[in-house]
C-alpha cells in the first residue's frame, strides 16, 4: 500500500477518533443528553434530531446547541426522543440544526440542498424548528435581501447582480462590498474602493447558473456593528453584543469586517432599547421566530435608525467572556473552546436560554 492510499485509509479513524475526544471534552466541562427525559419515538410528540452526527467525525459546535436544547425540555418535563435518522420522523416535532458537514456531498448551492431537507422532513407531516420557510434564510443573501425589501426593512443600498443584468446595473455606489450568495462569517466579501473597481471585477465574474452577488454601500463612518439575539419578542441579552473594529485592524490599508476573525472587540453592555422592538417587528413580518440580527448606524450614531445588514435564524452567540480571559482578545478565547469557562461552556449557559425563550414563549 503506497503513503497516498494509507492516508486515505487513515482519515475516516483519525476523524472518528478525534469526534469522540471532542464529544467526551463537551461532556466534561458541560454535560451529556438527559437521559431521564429520553423516550422511544412513539412515546412522544418531540423530537431531537441529533445532526451533530451527520458530520464525518461529528459537529462539536452543534452538539453544544443540541444539548441546551434537551436540558431545557427536560427541565420543563417534557420527554423526547433522540435519533440521528430523519427517515423514521413522521408527524413530530422536531428541533434541528443544521452542521458544518450536514450536506455530504456537498453542491455548490448547499443553502438549497439544507432548505430541501427541511422540506422533506415536513412533508413527512413534521413541525420543524427551524421551518423550512425559516430555513430559507440560512446563508441565501440574495432571498433574505429580497424578502427584507418586500417588507420594507431598512438595509445599507442594495443591489442584487445577475449575468443577466450585470451590464445594465448602474455602479454608482462607492466605497462598495460585494457578497457571494451562499456564505458565513466572513467569507466571500470583497471591497472595493470605487465603483468601477466594482463594475470590472463583476463584469468579468464567472457567475454560475442562477447565481446572484450581493452589492451593498458600506455604511459610512461606522467601525462597529450590533448583533441582536431575538426569540419571539424578546432580546437574549448576554447574546447581544456589539463588535467593533480593533485599532490595529483600523490602522491597515486593507478593508475587513467587524468579524472577530480579525480581532474585533466583543462588549456585551450599553446595548439601545429601541432596538428590541424593532428586531420583534422585523421578525413578525418575515415569519421568523428566532435570529441573529447584524444591526449597524452611519458614523455609529445610535440615535439615527439603524441599518439591518443580515439575519439569520440560526446563528452562534458569542457569550460574555468570563474575567480570567481578560487578557486574551474574543478570537483567542473562541480558539479555546474546551477551556474552563471556555467559549463551548459559557456558549451553553446563553443557548439554554434561547432554548428555554423558544419553549415558554410556545414557539416550538
């Protein structure tokens, strides 16, 4: 056996391996699944839909969510049933997530291939959290930017590109990002300083068939932005927070977002009260029950409205960080997740309570 056909051979056991010794550090410093309230299938109407399975060598990131989502049953004394097969689902409800590795293999259009699953599963006559109409609006900029028009929601100027339309769209925004369709974080943005920089880098973009980019005005004079966490009417404070651009990152000629992957700064107070209400109205018009909102102010003035950047209705809160990582910045605290009091640990406490939100407020 040549070195190429022994890695190959290698990589399923080494990511097995390295699944349970992530799967044992939750259980660790978190918890594991309540047995006590776990029942068969046909015991009762819930159903916890453990995806954190689906992903070669398991999600650690979705375990996390998976378990804050069962101890808040459990405490409420509702029992449920685990499986990790979709196939045996038939007029349940069901919460899931969707995983870093759900979709395998994976299409170029994967948003598509998650709102497909969530589809079948509710033509199996199951009740989804996240619904398949919620779904829709996991990483599909182009959709949730269309339906946030249709409603009225105020967002930075927008444009949606096509190949079809590439050569009549006016680029006359400046400076100017553009987004890839299907993306997270920040992955897939480009800034451009004029608008024919722009124009040239679309002209020649090889776009797939349907494929649409994003172009939207970057909102001047802002260095921060707010992440608002909605369930129902309702604001989960410690994960709301905003995220502002670090001096070193401000002093480089090079553009980047507020993402803490370039170091931004999380602080999690002094958070407006008009932006609550605003968030739930968002929400009830486009028929969401929780999200991730990215709220942000020309020259970061807070007593101006705000513009929605994008939501999401399933998202990672980034939790306060604990005193005794003062010194590190927010990027290297959620580098280390299975540290005491790390990210997954404190990540846990915030998630049990949009779980426990999502079930008092009988959103699910």
């Amino acid at each position: 056996m040549d070195r190429g056909s022994l890695v190959t051979t290698l990589d399923p056991l080494r990511r097995e391996v390295g699944g349970r010794v992530r799967k044992l550090l939750i259980e660790r410093r978190i918890s594991s699944l309540p047995t006590e309230a776990i029942v068969s299938l046909d015991k009762t109407p819930y159903v916890l839909l453990l995806t954190s399975r689906f992903s070669r060598g398991f999600d650690a990131q979705t375990y996390v969510n998976e378990l804050a989502f069962a101890e808040e049953l459990a405490v409420r004394g509702r029992s449920f049933a685990v499986t990790d097969d979709p196939s045996v689902v038939f007029g349940k409800s069901v919460i899931w997530f969707p995983s870093a590795g759900f979709v395998s293999p994976r299409l170029w259009d994967y948003s598509r291939q998650v709102y497909q699953f969530a589809s079948g599963l509710e033509r199996q006559g199951n009740r989804l959290l996240c619904s398949s109409v919620e779904t829709a609006y996991w990483e599909n900029k182009a959709y949730m930017h269309h339906r946030l028009d249709e409603v009225g929601v105020l967002t930075p100027r927008t444009t949606i590109l096509t190949s079809e339309n590439r050569e009549s769209v006016e680029f006359d925004m400046e400076p100017v990002v553009i987004k890839e369709e299907h993306s997270a974080g920040s992955s897939g943005i480009r800034q451009f300083e004029t608008a024919a920089e722009a124009r040239k880098f679309v002209t020649t973009y090889p776009f797939r068939p349907t494929e649409s980019l994003i172009m939207q005005e970057i909102v001047r004079g802002a260095i921060r932005d707010l992440r608002v966490t909605m369930v129902g009417d309702t604001m989960i404070e410690p994960a709301t927070y905003w995220r502002t651009k670090s001096p070193d990152a401000l002093s480089r000629p090079e553009w980047s977002t507020t993402a803490t992957t370039y170091n931004s700064l999380v602080d999690h107070g002094n958070i407006p009260e008009s932006v609550a209400p605003l968030a739930a109205d968002c929400l009830r018009q486009l028929g969401i029950r929780t999200a991730g909102i990215d709220l942000m102010w020309v020259d970061d003035d807070v007593a101006g409205k705000p513009l929605l950047l994008e939501l999401s209705p399933y998202y990672q809160p980034n939790p306060p960080k604990p005193e005794r990582y003062d010194g590190w910045t927010y990027k290297k605290y959620k580098e280390s997740p299975y540290a005491a009091d790390g990210y997954f640990a404190q990540q846990h406490i915030v998630l049990r309570e949009i779980a426990g939100q999502l079930l008092e407020q009988e959103l699910y």
